[in-house]
C-alpha cells in the first residue's frame, strides 16, 4: 500500500487587495511660479498586491488643510497655483480594490 498519483495540477490566483507601500522617490519641480510638475515611482513590486490603475493627489496648504484631491495616471502637473506660497503634495497608489497609504 502506498501513494497513488497525485492529481493534475490546478492554478488560481488570489484577489487584489489595496497596496501596502506609497510611491516612492516623490519629486517635485516648480516650472513657474504658479506650476508645479511631480514625478514618482511605483510602489515595490511585492507591496503592489495588484495592478496599479492610477494614482491619488492630495494638495495642502501649511496649516494642513486640504485644498484639491484628484485621481491622476503617473506623474502630474499642478497649475494655479499662488506665487511665492508653500504648499505640501502626496501620492498613494491605487489598485481597483481601492488606495493605498499616501507618501
């Protein structure tokens, strides 16, 4: 007595879900006094946990308050923008599950 054959092999995949690291490497250059361009990389390829299918821009002032949020594809430009005024911009990933945590 012992082992039979084992079966055929079945392949399967499991679901996305969010991903588990922000964009990497955020870079931003202000191409005139009222634009600014961003660039990044993806996320590392193990904290993906799907397809990327865009990217979410947040847009502060210094006293932290939101002030434009919008789904974009890689890399941005940011235009109007006030002269001369500090503002902080992140970046997260998003997969179909939905986003990922911001840079």
């Amino acid at each position: 007595i012992g082992q039979g054959p084992f079966s055929a092999a079945v392949a399967t995949r499991t679901s996305e879900t969010v991903p588990t690291s922000p964009p990497l490497n955020l870079s931003l250059v202000a191409s005139t006094s009222t634009r600014v361009t961003l660039s990044w990389a993806p996320p590392p390829i193990q904290y993906q946990n799907g397809v990327i299918i865009g990217y979410r821009l947040q847009v502060f002032n210094t006293q932290q308050s939101l002030l434009r949020e919008t789904n974009i594809s890689n890399g941005s430009t940011v235009n109007s923008l006030l002269p001369f005024t500090t503002y902080l911009f992140r970046v997260a990933a998003m997969t179909v599950v939905g986003r990922g945590p911001y840079s």
